[in-house]
C-alpha cells in the first residue's frame, strides 16, 4: 500500500427531508448566490425546497449552467459575485453544476483571468468562497470532493483542476429528488460512477486490499442496483444505495494508497470537447477498449474483479477476462449508455483529431505507469468504433 494523505471535510446530510437543515447550515447574514443548470429543479420541487429553507437570507440565483458547465458561462457567475458582493454560494443540481460552482468559489478571488487556474493546474488558488450543495443527481462525486472539470467552448478545451480549498463544506444527499430524472440522466451516472471506481481499482496490484473490497462492493452494488433504478424509479432504498454509492466512488476513500489511471477520463474529455458526447457517454465507449489494450499489464487486476465482482472463476484465464470486459459492456448497454462511437454517429475518422488534442494538451505518458502514449490511445480509439 502506498503512503497517503486522506482529508476529506464535507459534512454530508443524507436523507429524505434534509433540505429544510439550510437554514441552520448557511451563515445567518450571508449574502447567497444559488447555482443550478437547466430549470429541471423547479419542475420536480426542489428550488422550491431551497428557497423555502433560505427564507430570511438575501439570496441572488443564477440559472442556465451546461452539462460539461463551460468557462464562458461561469465567468457571469463571478461577475455577478463579485458585483453583488456574494460571500456564500449553494449549488443546486449535479456534477456539472457542483464543478461549476468550485469554479466560481475560485474564480471569484483572482483578479486574474479564472481560466488561468486551469492553465496553472489550480496552483494560483489561494483562497475560495464557501459553498454547499444540495445533490439531484448522483453521478460524479463532486459533491464530496475537492475536483472540477471545466470546458472552454471557444478553444474545445477541457481541464481538470483539485485544490483542497473547494471542498464543500457541506452536501445534502435527498434520495427522493432523483425519482423524476430521466432514464438517460440515470444511466449516464451509474455509468460515470462505475468508470469512477475502476480508474481507482482497475490498476497495477498494490495489496492494497481494504480498497480494493470497498470498491469491488461498490461495483457490485451498481451492477445489482443500476438496473433496478431505472425499472423502480420511486424506490427509496434502491435510490438511496445508488447515491451513496456514486458519492462514496469518487470521495477519496477508494483512492487512497493505491495507483490511480484515468487514461479512460482523459481520453474521454477530447471526446466531449471535439464532438459534444456526455461525459458518461465517452466513459463507456473508452474504458472496454482500454481494458482490451492493457489486458497484460492489468492481468491480475483483471482476473480478481472476474472473479470477485462477475462470479468468473472456471476456465482460461484469458476467456475469463474477455467475458468480464463482456459483461461490463452489456451492463453499459443495459443501463442505456451504448458503448461504440458508431453509436453516436462517429467512426474510425475521427481518431485522429482526438489523439492530436491529447498530444496538443501534453497527455503523452497517461495511466498509472504512464504507459498509454498517443499511440496506444489511437489503438483504444480504434478499438472503440
């Protein structure tokens, strides 16, 4: 196992009804800036929730934030921060608008162009607005880790950034606000979280063995679950396992002293800037054809999450990993996220231009090892159409 350094500050308000605890958890006198994406929460009754819980705060709102939450949009929010001297802000909706809010936190003390923290890899972060967030869709995490990830649409760029200064400082976790999301918006998350785990699981043996079962029970639990949540939509206990399972997969705790890929991820992100696909969407188009490329490196790794998450112990080795890689496939299928590029109209011609961005944004030595050059990732692509 290797050495680590594991914080991890968010208070986390988990359960049906939480939502009114806001008034207690925002600062009493705090100048509030609420954050959401498409108008979706107004339609199923949360904004309402919120805004009943914030009685008695100056609350300012600020609506329209993308799914893949764009650069050019966030600069508004903290334009508007700063004008309107906000010191709290609250995120309401899921990963995109949780990133997009760290972004603003951070953004609204430079006085420097914000895209610069993604350009200086967050090492210009200094200090950051306090924030919380109420959690509509369970997918990515954010809302209880300290990372963002941000598109510049003018440049088809987007970038990761972490600073331990935009942790939540709290999160409120309502199982019953996800029972009317669309099927696709379940998919993708159960799909994002799943791709989440094996980043942090699918890598080089370190005897790490305490991660490794806390995250081989998270993927058997979205395997068992994933399929229930769309087929059971009000289900409390089925929703309530799934959150938890997409907050705790990308919390830190699964992470902690054992290599970390992200190869899949950060072919993926090209994949969105280029040509639009949601992030779930790339995920499972990506991570088959790079567990196919690096079967030998990852061989052992690959024969325990067989074994121990499919039930695949009998016959060749190599049978058994090709049938686990199957069977993460279908169950990608079976939660409605295709898993070919053709599925979503590209092909093989469009290789290229991704390999060119990941060379163009110095993604050459990607992988636990730094193994996946360009040329391996052209190989996955391929492997994808």
């Amino acid at each position: 196992m290797l050495n680590f350094d594991f914080h991890n500050p968010t208070r986390i308000l988990f359960g049906e009804g939480q939502i009114e605890r806001l008034a207690r958890l925002v600062p009493t006198g705090a100048r509030v800036l609420v954050l959401y994406g498409g108008g979706s929460i107004r339609a199923n009754g949360t904004y309402d929730a919120v805004m009943a819980a914030l009685d008695g705060h100056t609350v300012f709102e600020f609506g329209g934030i993308e799914p893949n939450p764009s650069y050019e949009t966030l600069v508004e929010a903290i334009a508007l921060v700063k004008r309107e001297n906000l010191d709290f802000l609250l995120a309401v909706g899921g990963g995109s608008v949780i990133d997009g809010t760290k972004f603003v936190a951070a953004g609204a003390k430079l006085d420097d162009d914000p895209w610069t923290i993604l350009e200086q890899h967050a090492k210009n972060v200094r200090a950051a607005l306090p924030f919380g967030a109420v959690l509509t869709l369970p997918a990515t995490g954010s809302e209880m880790n300290s990372g963002s990830v941000i598109t510049k649409k003018a440049t088809q760029e987007k970038y990761a950034f972490m600073s331990r200064l935009v942790f939540p400082q709290f999160a409120i976790l309502d199982p019953t606000r996800t029972y009317t999301l669309p099927a696709r918006q379940v998919g993708n998350g159960i799909v994002d979280a799943f791709v989440h785990i094996m980043e942090q699981y699918m890598t080089a043996s370190g005897n790490a063995k305490v991660q490794d079962r806390f995250a081989e029970g998270l993927l058997q639990t979205l395997v068992e679950e994933g399929p229930r949540a769309l087929a059971e939509p009000d289900n409390y206990d089925v929703r309530a396992n799934l959150m938890w399972t997409a907050t705790l997969a990308l919390n830190g705790l699964i992470g902690a002293g054992v290599p970390q890929d992200w190869a899949t991820h950060m072919i993926g992100h090209e994949l969105t800037a280029l040509y639009g696909l949601v992030h779930a969407q790339t995920l499972a188009v990506v991570l088959p054809g790079m567990l196919r490329e690096r079967r030998d490196a990852k061989r052992a790794k690959l024969l325990q999450y067989a074994a121990r998450v499919w039930d695949l112990v009998e016959g060749d080795e190599d049978a058994r990993i090709e049938a686990a890689i199957v069977r993460t496939e279908e169950f990608f299928r079976a939660v409605g996220v295709p898993t070919r590029l053709s599925n979503y109209g590209l092909g093989k011609d469009v290789v290229p231009a991704v390999v060119n961005a990941l060379e163009a944004h110095g993604m050459t030595k990607l992988g636990e090892t730094g193994d996946v050059t360009p040329e391996v990732s052209r190989r996955v692509l391929e492997r994808c159409a």
